[in-house]
C-alpha cells in the first residue's frame, strides 16, 4: 500500500473527510466572490447617492427602534443580542463540535460548522474594515465594539452558526418531530439577534439585512463544497467498514 493509501486509510479511521487542494481552492474562489459581493453592496448603500433615500429611510428606522423602548424590551434585547456575542459564539461552537463528533463518529459536521463560523469571521473583518460606515446617530444600549456598522457581525454570526446547526440536525436526525422543533428555534436566533441590534441602536436595518445575507452566502460556499455527496457517503462508510 502506499503511502497516500495509508494516509487515507489512516483518516477514514479516524472519520476524517477526505478534503484536500480542490476544496480549499473552491472556498477560497467563494470567499472571494462572496466578499466581493457585500463589498459592492456596502459601498452602493453607504457611497452613491441614489441610495441616499435608503440612506435616510435607515436613520428613520434608527429612531424609531428607540421610540419602542420599555425597560422589559431593553431586558430581552440584551440576552437576544448575547446569543451572537464572541463568547457565546465561542462556547456553542466549540460544544456543538464536540457533540457533533461524539454522535455521528466522525468530524466532517464538525469541521464544516468550524468553516461556516470561521469563514464568516474573516469576510465579516475584510468588510467592516473597508466599508467603514459609521453607527446610528441614537443612543445607544451597548459599547461600540471597533468594528464598524457594516455589516451587522452579530447576525452574520449568528446565520453562519444556528442555520448551518439546523442544516446538519435535519440532514442527520431521522425523527422530524425532533427536528422540526429544534430546526425552528435554531432559525429564529438569527431574526432575535438581527432585531435586537437595531433595537439597541447597533446598527441600521441595511446592516442587519447585510450580515444575515453574508452570512447565508458563505454557509451556501461551505455547503455546496464540504458537505458530503450519498455517494460519497456510502463509499466512506464502506471504507471504514474494510478497515
């Protein structure tokens, strides 16, 4: 056997996916593309002046998330918000990676929930660094992080992390009944995050939009590359099987 032979054999016993250069070359082509895309769409909305009513349409939106404050609202908004914090974002990750592994046996979910989360990040910094756009003018119920308002990072996380979780537990839970519900609150942390960054004066509506549709492009990127075809599955487990 040779040497790549046993390399392969070695990882499918370990449940490694077998990646290599044309999947990295392919997510490297996505990010590109992907960044490429919010970079026009963030300089269109925040630079040309035919979006100068959007523009102002943002700052009326602003202000009125701020006329619908009640202490109770502040209370949600801030744990919705937290859902997407670093920390939280940190901590789902690395415990759904790790779950992810001990149930299925193997670390192709694992791995691609790491590169839907991780991707986001990198696009999310090249974005907001270039764009530049600067917060609502309201008071505001959080400290600015550095970063800028373009696009919502919160929810562009929050999309990459809980919709690609939904992906991979309705791809890989045979009771729907179970799914269905976990599928739902999964998908509604996104929409609580985006909401609760405008509530708190965070960002405009456009940056919110903005990060839910990175977010979701990239996850698209990770998916169409790394998840695993049937066939590819089947041949995978029969591999495993003869080692």
């Amino acid at each position: 056997m040779s040497e790549r032979s046993e390399t392969k054999a070695e990882g499918r016993r370990w449940g490694l996916p077998e990646w290599g250069a044309p999947e990295l070359k392919r997510l490297a082509l996505g990010m590109l593309v992907v960044t490429l895309v919010m970079l026009a769409i963030g300089f269109a909305i925040t630079r040309l002046s035919i979006f100068a009513g959007l523009r102002s349409w943002d700052a009326s939106v602003a202000n009125w998330w701020v006329e619908q404050r009640t202490p109770t609202l502040d209370t949600v908004s801030h744990y919705a918000t937290m859902m997407s914090d670093t920390t939280t974002a940190i901590a789902v990750t690395v415990i759904a990676f790790i779950l992810l592994r001990v149930v299925l046996g193997r670390w192709t979910e694992s791995l691609i929930l790491v590169a839907a989360i991780g991707g986001e990040l990198l696009y999310f910094l090249v974005l907001t660094t270039a764009v530049g756009r600067a917060r609502p003018d309201v008071p505001r119920l959080d400290e600015a992080p550095p970063t800028s308002s373009f696009p919502s990072g919160h929810t562009g996380a929050a999309v990459a992390l809980y919709v690609c979780l939904t992906f991979i537990i309705w791809q890989r839970v045979a009771q729907k009944a179970l799914a269905v519900p976990v599928a739902v609150v999964l998908c509604l942390i996104p929409v609580a995050v985006g909401l609760s960054r405008m509530y708190r004066g965070m960002h405009f509506f456009t940056d919110v939009v903005s990060g839910a549709l990175g977010g979701l492009l990239w996850l698209l990127v990770v998916l169409l590359v790394l998840w695993p075809r049937p066939a590819t599955e089947k041949a995978a487990e029969s591999s495993r099987t003869e080692v």
